[in-house]
C-alpha cells in the first residue's frame, strides 16, 4: 500500500521532505501540495507526477486522496493544520516546533485526547540519528554509570537576518531540549540562561547563549547556542556519568593528516549533518502509519513539554532568573 501525502509549506525544508518522500523512503506518494505563496506550491507540484495544488491548508487536509499530511509551513500556523487532521482523523507529522506557546500544544494534546490514539509526531529529528541513537544505548545500558552532567553544543555557522535572540532558543535549542529529555528518560525542572560576551560577527544578536538546566533528578545540562560560529554546522553531545562519558563522535568519513594537521569534515548545515536522520525519521513514520498505528515517534506530549521549556528559557533569558519549568499533568495517553 502506498501512503498518500499532502506537504502544507513548501520552503526550505518542505521540499527536502518532498525530496525524501518521493526519492528516498518507500511506501509514500505526494499527492498534494500547499503554500501561502502560491506561485512556489506550483513550482513544487510540476515536478511531482500527480500533485494537487490546494489553496489552503485546510483545503488539503480535507482532500479524500490524503492520507496523512505533513506541516513544514512557519511556526505559528501549525497548530491550526495540526487540529484539522486530528479533526479529520488523519496522521499529521508536524515539523519543529509543534506549536509556538505551550497553551496551543495544550489545545493539540485535548484534540488528540479527544480522539483516542495517537496522531501527530513532531519532527525532532535528532532521535533518528545514529549517533545520538549510540550515545543513548550507552546510556541505558549502565555503562558510564549514572548521568550527573549533559553537555549540549548547538553550533550554526550563520543566521538569517530576521533571527532574533529567542530564536537560538524558541528555534534553534528547542532540539537539545527533546534530544536531552529524550537522552535522559526524564523531565527538566528548572533552566537559567546567561548571555556571553556577543560574538561581533552576529551584528545586535546576543550571541552565544549558555542554558543551564536541572533535570528532575538533578542531572545539570548545559546548553551552549553558538550560531555565527562560521566554521561549520557543529553538533556537540557528552554525557558525564558516575564512571565515564560518552560523547557523540566527530563526523567525517575521512580522517585527513596533512600539512601538520588532522582533520575532519564538518557539516554545512542541518540538511547536511542530519540528512541520514530526516531519511529514518520519515521512513519510520510512512511504516508506522501504513500499519494503521498514527504515531509512534516524538508525540505531541514531547511537542509541548519542548515548549514550556523554550517558554521558561525566554523568561529566564529576559528576567535574569532561575525559572521553574511546569508541565502539568500527562495523559494517560503519552505513556
Ligand atoms: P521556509 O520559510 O523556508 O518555508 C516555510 C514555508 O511555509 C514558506 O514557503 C511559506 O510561504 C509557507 N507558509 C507560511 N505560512 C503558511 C500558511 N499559513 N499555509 C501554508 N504555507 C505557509 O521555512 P523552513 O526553514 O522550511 O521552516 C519551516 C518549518 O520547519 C519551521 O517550523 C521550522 O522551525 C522547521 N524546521 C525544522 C528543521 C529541523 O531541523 N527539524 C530545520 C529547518 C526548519
Ligand atoms: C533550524 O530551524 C533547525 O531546526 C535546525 O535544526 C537548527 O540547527 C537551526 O538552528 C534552526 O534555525
């Protein structure tokens, strides 16, 4: 069987998905498309073999030949396209983040209560690395004993003119935020944030930012966001255990010694280091939904718990303060 897809967004990451779900994963058709800028939804569909052009989103999620939708649009229009497929019963594979204030990933957790199973997954990627899949295995297993400190470095060698300094947390550590929670098989607590001396190259941005957090139990996380680093996409992770540590290994496929100098290669950007994970991310959602199961990667659970600590880090980023994350009660539903 094949799933049909229909993409709301067609920019950047949209139509690397769309890339992805018709040239590298199997099982999948897009069969219809949808951007406020109607001219690029066109330019998309006339590669696609049989690709419907919808004029909104919602008019896309209630096309009989769709299947299961996937949201790449801006931030603040996803929870409107995510309710309309709880609403229609469809799967929905939402792009980071789930919503942009955690009352609207609240309003995504009560349709989908409502509902009775899960539906939506968010596309927090990293859980699809390799790597990272690594560095959890020897977490679990015990090996390096009990985690006591997580070390977390978000590097981007640049950013677009209208990132704004909530950004490198509502954007950009939303993701180490999953990935450690994830990581650590618990909650966070409580975050500060601390502003170091600006990287001139990032203009007026305040830029790098260092996020500590406490986890539930008392692990200490250290975020660092550095995104006008300029040498490359870095991606950095150690856990510091009772009895050793584990860190995410360099990347490269090469080790290169030469003119007194070993290196390797470092990533682009984000299409680039994460391109293997998007690719399990996708083909793991296409297999899970063609089984009739909605959902079974990051739940909208992980969606909202993400946000209400992005919301606590931009209070603790204007305030100064130690701010305690509250997540509330979890359904029954999220496990
Ligand atoms: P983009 O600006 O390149 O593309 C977004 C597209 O959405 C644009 O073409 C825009 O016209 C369209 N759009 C805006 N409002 C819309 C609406 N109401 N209905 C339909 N289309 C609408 O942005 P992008 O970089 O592709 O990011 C899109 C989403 O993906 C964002 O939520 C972003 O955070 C997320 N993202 C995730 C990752 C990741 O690593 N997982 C990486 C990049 C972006
Ligand atoms: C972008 O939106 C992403 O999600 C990338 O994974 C992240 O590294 C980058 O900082 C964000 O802007």
């Amino acid at each position: 069987m094949t799933l049909r897809v229909g993409v709301i967004g067609t920019g950047m990451i949209g139509q690397d998905h769309i890339r992805r779900l018709t040239q590298v994963v199997s099982g999948a058709q897009v069969v219809a498309v949808t951007d406020a800028n109607e001219m690029v939804a066109k330019e998309v569909a006339s590669r696609l073999p049989d690709a419907t052009v919808h004029p909104s989103g919602q008019h896309l999620v209630a096309d009989e030949r769709v299947d299961a939708v996937v949201v790449c649009s801006w931030g603040p229009t996803h929870e409107e396209y995510v309710l309309a497929a709880v609403a229609a019963g469809k799967p929905v594979f939402c792009e980071k983040p789930l919503a942009t204030t955690p009352e609207a990933c609240r309003n995504i957790i009560d349709a989908e209560v409502a509902h009775g199973s899960r539906l939506v997954q968010v596309g927090f990627m990293r859980r699809y690395d390799e790597s990272y899949r690594a560095l959890k295995d020897v977490i679990d297993s015990g090996q390096v004993g009990a985690p006591l400190i997580y070390y977390s470095g978000h590097r981007n060698p640049s950013v677009p003119e209208h990132y704004t300094k909530d950004m490198a947390i509502v954007d950009t550590a939303v993701h180490d935020f999953d990935v450690v929670r994830w990581l650590l098989g618990e909650e966070l607590a409580a975050i500060r944030v601390l502003a170091a001396k600006p990287n001139s190259l990032g203009g007026d941005l305040q830029d790098p930012l260092l996020m500590i957090i406490e986890s539930a139990s008392g692990v200490l996380v250290n975020v660092e966001t550095s995104v006008n680093i300029r040498y490359g996409y870095d991606i950095r992770g150690e856990v510091i255990g009772e009895t050793g540590t584990a860190a995410l290994a360099d990347r490269g496929l090469v080790v290169v010694r030469s003119a007194n100098r070993v290196g390797v290669e470092v990533p682009e950007d984000w299409r680039q280091r994460f391109i293997t994970a998007y690719d399990v991310e996708f083909q793991e959602w296409i297999n899970a939904v063609s089984r009739g199961l909605g959902a079974v990667g990051p739940s909208a659970w992980d969606g909202y718990a993400a946000q209400v600590v992005c919301d606590a880090g931009v209070n603790a980023l204007y305030s100064g303060d130690r701010v305690e994350i509250e997540l509330g009660t979890k359904p029954a539903l999220y496990g």
